[in-house]
C-alpha cells in the first residue's frame, strides 16, 4: 500500500471536484486492471478527498463495464476508509418523488457475471452483507441533507440491475410489487467490495425518473437516458453542497463495525 494520501472517496464526476483548489491528479494501477479514470485528490473542509468519476471523466464505460475492484481497491490504496456513492436512480414508488434523495440501507443484487469479490481463494473469505452499508454515514448523510432542506429518505431498498438496457414494465411492475424503492444500475458492487476491505460506505441515490412507469399510472411515460441525465445534472449542485456540508463533519473513527467486518469471515 502506497501512502496515505485521503480519508474520504468519492465516486462522481468533474462537477465535484472542480470547486476544490488545488487539485491532484493521481494515476493508479492495481492488481485487478485500471480503474475508470484517474483519482483526483483535493482538500475539502480540512479532508483530504479522492474523487473518481465511476463511468470515467468522458462517461465512456457503461455500467457493465466498470472495474469495481480496482475503483475501490485504488481508493483503499490511497488511505480512504469512507465512501460516498452518489448514483442517478429511478423511483419504484410514488412516495419517492423526482429530485428525492434515498440513503439505502440495503440493496438486491440483479447484476449478472460482474467481478464482486476480491476473495477468489486460496483462503475461503464469507464477509456478511447483512447490512450492506454504513449506518453511521447514512445518519451523518441524511442529517445534513434535512438541515440543507433536501427531501431525504433515510433508509430504502435498491435493487440493481445490469444495464445498460432498462427495465421493460413487467420487470419494473415485480420489483415496485416486492416493496423495493429505487433502481440503477452501478450500486453493486461498489458496496460490498469496500466491506470486504473494511471500509465504510454510503449510497445516495438521486431520483431521476420512474423506472418504466408506475403501474398505477398508465400515463407515466418510461425512463429515457436523456431524462436520466437531465435530472441528474440538475440535481448535481444540491448534491455537491451535501458532500461539501457533510466530509468536513465526518469523524476520523465512526465506531462502526465497518472496520472490522473481516472478523469471523475466515475459518
């Protein structure tokens, strides 16, 4: 390991971390491939922050193409022991309106054939993913978003598909009906993979769109790419004053037991 050189990562684009001076950019390989692009390292608020565009900095990689290993092995590399995960979701529940933010507490997996351990053998690792994220970052995440006056879930579900193709409505129809909240397609699996390397991580999740339409609403028109990215960008300056509110007040030891999630994972 290289050394330390930021507390807290940020999966996200230029939008972030062009308001911080001074800016840094790092090149890294790693034992599993290149990330998306290079980490760019700027102070914010007294933290050291490493920022990664998870599609690239030109969005060339769609979601089923993204080296989660080596984006989140990169960030541990540089001494991140917090992540913040924004993504753009589509709703699966009215209640959950567009321009909402959803802190997810637990996500289903519907991604097929992505690499989502760095535990191939020869040692047999089980990591639970009981709960997935990082109670004690979501708090710190969904308090600074209220004091902000952004509408804030502070728990959901994301079920995460594979992409890049959305969902047809039956598919939209079943996930809405077995209670889950938002969708996308990048939430697994950034998680688990920092849990593996006993790192706390958070997902935000940016309701851009309704997924296929709700299907107590015929008139719903389905999500688009472009009103994906619409939405998302006009989301981007809300989101950009949440993380600047919320690095700075993120403590050094959280008293989580994100750290320790190795512990009885071996035999």
């Amino acid at each position: 390991m290289m050394q330390s050189r930021a507390r807290v990562g940020v999966f996200g684009g230029s939008g972030f971390y062009s308001l911080v001076k001074d800016v840094e950019e790092v090149v890294l390989d790693t034992p599993y491939g290149h990330p998306s692009d290079s980490f760019f390292i700027g102070d914010v608020g007294g933290v050291r922050v490493a920022f990664l565009p998870r599609h690239g900095r030109r969005h060339h990689l769609p979601p089923h193409m993204i080296n989660y290993r080596a984006n989140v092995w990169g960030m541990k590399e540089l001494g991140v022991t917090q992540i913040i995960g924004p993504c753009a979701s589509g709703s699966l529940k009215k209640e959950v309106g567009l321009g909402h933010f959803v802190v997810c507490d637990q996500f289903v997996d519907r991604t097929s054939g992505r690499r989502d351990t760095f535990y191939d053998g020869p040692i047999t690792t089980h990591v639970s993913a009981a709960d997935p994220y990082c109670p004690s970052l979501g708090r710190q995440l969904v308090q600074s978003g209220r004091e902000l006056g952004i509408t804030v879930h502070d728990r959901g579900t994301v079920v995460v598909i594979q992409g890049p193709r959305f969902s047809t409505r039956a598919e939209s129809k079943w996930f809405s009906a077995m209670g889950w909240d938002v969708i996308n397609m990048t939430s697994y699996p950034e998680a688990y993979l920092a849990r593996e390397l006993e790192m706390c991580y958070a997902n935000i999740s940016l309701v851009t769109d309704y997924d296929a339409g709700l299907s107590d609403d015929p008139t719903m028109p389905p999500v688009s790419h472009h009103d994906v990215i619409t939405a998302f960008n006009a989301n981007n300056e809300r989101l950009r004053e949440l993380l600047f509110k919320v690095i700075p007040l993120l403590p050094e030891d959280p008293g989580c037991e994100c750290r320790c999630a190795l512990r009885g994972a071996r035999g």
